[in-house]
C-alpha cells in the first residue's frame, strides 16, 4: 500500500506447507495448485521513522496466536514486513541481535502452524531516507544486506521467498540496477528460492510499463523471478478512498486497474502476483468490484494478497482481522478464493478456471483522508565531528554571491571552496556531511548551528556544527554530500528558517483525530491535513516544500483536495503527532 503498508499472503487449508514453496515457483516438476488469495501481515513494518523503535510500542510483531488464527481459516503464506534500519542499524554494519531474535521467532510461529513466509524488506528502495545508488547508500550495501538476510534466513524451512524491496519510488535512474544487485546477493547464498521484485512508481499495477520495462533486463541464474506489482480501487491507488464513490464505478473497474501489469507479464513472458490490494469496509459494491478482479486474476493463474492483517490495526477501514470474534465484511469474498486448485502454476502464461465473480451492491461513505505516501526512513544519523584535513581556502575563498532577489531574510549564498585531496573532494567533505565555503564575515555570521543549508541539488539540511577557520567546515545531519553534485563550481545557501524564497505561506493545521488521523497528521503515511483555502491551494503544490514546527523542511510528493480539506503528503516517512495541532504549517518554494 503506498507509503508504509506491508503484506501477508494467505492461501488455501489443503495445500500442505511445503506445497506452498513449489506453488509460487517455477522450474519444479511437481504440479501443485497456486494459492490465489493470501493477507498481509504487517504491524513489525509499522513506524520506520522511530528508529530504532521498541516492539510493542511503535511496531508490533505479531504473537503465535495470529499465525494459529490464520491457519486456521486456511491462509498458509505471508508476505511480512521488516525494516532495514532496524534489522542493520548502521549500514554496513552488523545485524542488529534482538531484531533478529524477533524475526526467528516469527519464522518459528510459521513453521509450527503450516504457514510459509516472503521475507519483505519494506524500506522504499531507501535506508534512511537515501535511495540505493545516491552517494549515501552505494549499491553494494544493498547487496550485502540481501546477502546477510539470505545468509541469515536461508535455512528457515517456513521461508518461501524474498520480496527485495517494497514500492520502489522515485528512483527511475536507480532501480533496475538495485534490483540486479539485490538478485545477486540473495543469489550468492540462496539459489533455489523465488526472489520477489516490486517496480517503480509504488509498484502500481495500472502504471506498471510506464516504469518498468528496464526491469526485464535483470538477470537471475535461478530463473526464478516473479514480479509483484500493488493495487487499490482509490483515484490515486494509494488506498485512502477518500474521494470514490463506489457506486459510480464499474462493477470491472478493478480489472481496469490490473489489467495493464497482467498485459506486461502477458507480452514479456513473465509471472506476477499482486503483492498489496484492499477495499473499504463501508459498502458492499467494494467487494464485488474486488471480487471480479479476483476472478480475471484467477483466469490468468496470478495471486493476490489482501492489505492487510495482523495486530495493530484496531478498526482499519481495510483490516480484516477479525473484531471481537466478528469477521470483517472484505472476508467472504477473499475466503471464495482460498480453497481453490484450478491454476498449478504461476500465471498468467498458465491456464486457469472462468469462474464467474459474485458480489453485493450498497451504498456507503466515501472514507476517510489519505492519499500516496512518502518514503520510508529519517534523513539520515550522520553527526558532527572535525573536518579532519580542512583543506586550503582555495580559488574562491573571499568570494560572497548577494542573495537573489526575493529571498527571505537572512538568507546568505556563498561559493563553495575549489579543493580536492585525499579528505575533500570539490570542496565537499568524503568522511562525513559537510561543506567548505570561505571563511568570509558574512559567512561566519549566517553558517551557524541550527540554520538550513540548501545545496545545488536542492538538498534542505539543518547545519549540526561549524568548524571554523579560513575556511568554514559547515557540518549537517544526514550522510556525505556528492561532490559532483554539489560540490565547486556549485553554491550552497544558508537560511534561519530553510526558506530561501520570499514566496511563503503558513496555514493552520486541522484538529481532528480518528482511526486514521492523530491532531490532523496521517497515522499510516507522511501526511498532514489543512483547510482547503484559496490560499493554500495555491501554495501547497506538488514539488514545493514545507517546514514543520520541529524544524524539518520535506517535499512535497502530493496533494490530495477535497471540499474542505487539502490532504499534503510528503516525500517521508510517518510523521510524529507533535508536529500537528494546534502547529502550523509553512508551505514555500526554492
């Protein structure tokens, strides 16, 4: 589900458990049947702001009686979420024991009640808020962590496979080749296991060759990959359903969503299964619409798992973990599909049954505000320390650039100094996040702790220290800079506030708590409501920027309007209450 959702996917009461393992594969002579519908299991994905977060508290692993529950009612595969941070705390670094401890012990609830688990790394092809491939998170630690979870988990019986990555966004320049670095660190411990790959654009089904046909070129010596993309029924299918009315919809319109992946792997020769789908619980039409997708999935032989399940759901919209012993209304028709044996093989180049859908009509609530979500992580854990070898003053030293006009005051724009040696390069620092800019009057008075740099590559961090010379050691949170990027010939400019324009407007944050809703801030992705004034309509766009009370200056990846309110997502993870009301809000552009 877009921005932090993870899946479990349940499938039928005959299919014994190493059955499981075959029916999601390839290249195995044994004809076992596919299991068409599983859920998704996902409170241990819960929070990957909080890091590193305590079990319980921010996320939630789920307890034996949910894997006995599930079994029960025939679900014998889950898709289940973990976090990178969490299980590798520092990149590069070893796993974390206790987060490792806890991951056993869900293999272990697996195995003693039947149920096969994919192994889902739920980090949005980022650790730390830093896209595999960028200069923070090298591609090879990507594998080496896919090694380490192989190496780890390899020997679990009740492993199924690996979901390498969840919702790959905004990384169209990286991704295929992360994915191929990921394949290959599976693959230098596993060999036989199906590796999992979602696309880019949130691995949405309905946009799926829009982003992904670089990733038919990724190349598995297993031949064992099986595409995964996701799916919602919402006008931006990113499950919120705060703006569809279902009863204006097409009994087929969740054919129309998926259709254009089922067409993808059709004309590529590939196999797929939609990893995350969901519907409301408000109205009945919602399950016929997911019922004829899962019919015109089961004729091309492609699973499905359901968002979502597991602890920690409360009344979710979407959960069908069952209230108070009572089952959800999405349950039925999920429970249709999960004692079927009509496909004995990944789809959709498998034949399958036409068994005709079924489904109710009514009339509900539109839902409640939401919209596509940000990413996972925190800008990053990088801290302050001596520049080492600071460097000369080099080409530019003595050089102030005014700010341009409109600028907000206090804002300062200075070259950034012209030297490269062994700790440097282009004035960039390589052991740890900062800048050299000369050590002018001016700068000394606006580079200072707890100002924002804003480098060339539009970067907005907050300054952590400065080291002070004839040059200027300008130290920020998050990891090392890309000289290349932003190092000289580039400026950087500083700012009190992170607003390097003139053109701001600050809004009010709407009061209003529910399910979904903590003091106006999304509980399941990096979202805060405002009042849908002109005004901020005007202002709060996708691309612009916005500044929290706390401080943290985000982008703006989408804004979701309705009649009275303007649902702002960001390019982030979750976001803490504390930023929410009685605060506001202060929306710009740089």
């Amino acid at each position: 589900m877009t921005p932090i959702r993870s899946v479990v996917t349940a499938l039928r009461r005959p299919l014994a458990a190493a059955a499981a393992v075959v029916a999601l594969s390839a290249g195995f002579a044994q004809a076992e049947p596919v299991s068409l519908v599983g859920l998704n299991l996902s409170g241990a994905g819960f929070a990957p702001q909080v890091l590193p977060g305590i079990n319980g508290t921010n996320y939630i692993f789920p307890v034996e009686a949910y894997f006995q529950q599930w079994s029960a009612r025939g679900v014998k595969l889950i898709r289940f979420p973990i976090i990178w941070e969490r299980l590798q705390p520092r990149l590069g670094g070893p796993l974390d024991s206790a987060y490792v401890a806890l991951v056993n012990q869900t293999f272990g609830y697996a195995q003693k009640h039947g149920i096969k688990i994919i192994l889902d790394l739920h980090n949005y092809a980022r650790y730390r808020g830093q896209v595999i491939g960028t200069s923070g998170v090298p591609y090879a630690r990507y594998q080496e962590i896919m090694t380490y979870i192989a190496r780890q988990w390899s020997g679990q019986s009740s492993l199924y496979a690996y979901d390498i990555m969840n919702e790959p966004h905004d990384a169209m320049a990286y991704w295929p080749t992360a994915a191929q670095y990921g394949i290959n660190g599976v693959r230098a411990v596993d060999s036989t296991r199906p590796v999992i790959v979602e696309g880019n654009g949130w691995s949405s089904a309905t946009r799926w060759a829009e982003f992904n046909d670089a990733l038919l070129g990724l190349k598995d010596p297993a031949n064992n990959i099986i595409f995964s993309a996701h799916s919602y029924f919402d006008e931006n299918a990113g499950g919120s359903y705060d703006k569809t009315d279902v009863n204006k919809l097409d009994a087929n319109y969740g054919v129309t969503r998926v259709k254009p992946f089922v067409d993808w792997l059709k004309k590529n020769g590939k196999r797929g299964y939609i990893g995350e789908f969901g519907v409301p619980d408000n109205n009945p039409r919602w399950n016929l619409l997911m019922d004829n997708m899962l019919a015109y999935l089961k004729q091309n032989c492609i699973p499905a798992s359901y968002w979502a399940a597991g602890p920690g759901w409360g009344s979710y919209f979407m959960s069908v973990e069952p209230i108070n012993g009572q089952e959800r209304p999405q349950w039925p028709t999920l429970r249709k599909y999960l004692d079927d044996s009509s496909c004995t093989a990944i789809g959709p180049n498998a034949s399958g049954s036409t068994a005709p859908a079924a489904g109710g009509t009514g009339t509900g609530n539109s839902g409640s505000t939401g919209g596509n979500a940000g990413a996972v992580g925190n800008s990053g854990g990088g801290s302050a320390g001596n520049t080492g070898n600071t460097g000369n003053t080099g080409s530019n030293a003595g050089v102030q650039i005014p700010p341009s006009t409109g600028a907000t005051a206090g804002t300062v724009t200075s070259v950034v100094n012209d030297f490269t040696n062994p700790d440097w390069h282009k004035g960039v620092f390589l052991k740890k996040a900062a800048i050299s800019v000369p050590g002018t009057a001016v700068n000394r008075a606006a580079f200072k702790a707890g100002a924002y740099l804003t480098t060339a590559d539009g970067q907005v961090r907050r300054i952590s220290s400065v080291q002070a010379g004839n040059s200027l050691g300008v130290f920020t949170e998050g990891t090392p800079f890309n000289g290349n990027a932003v190092g000289y010939p580039k400026t950087v400019t500083v700012s009190p506030t992170g607003v390097t324009s003139a053109a701001s407007v600050s809004s009010a944050i709407n009061d209003f708590t529910n399910a979904d809703w903590n003091r106006g801030v999304y509980r399941r992705a990096a979202a805060i409501s405002i009042p849908a004034t002109a005004a901020n309509r005007s202002a709060f766009k996708l691309g612009g920027s916005v500044r929290l009370v706390n401080g943290q200056i985000l982008k703006i990846s989408y804004v979701q309007d309705g009649a009275k309110s303007l649902g702002v997502f960001f390019d982030a993870s979750r976001l803490d209450a504390s930023v929410g009301y009685p605060n506001t809000l202060m929306s710009f552009s740089r």
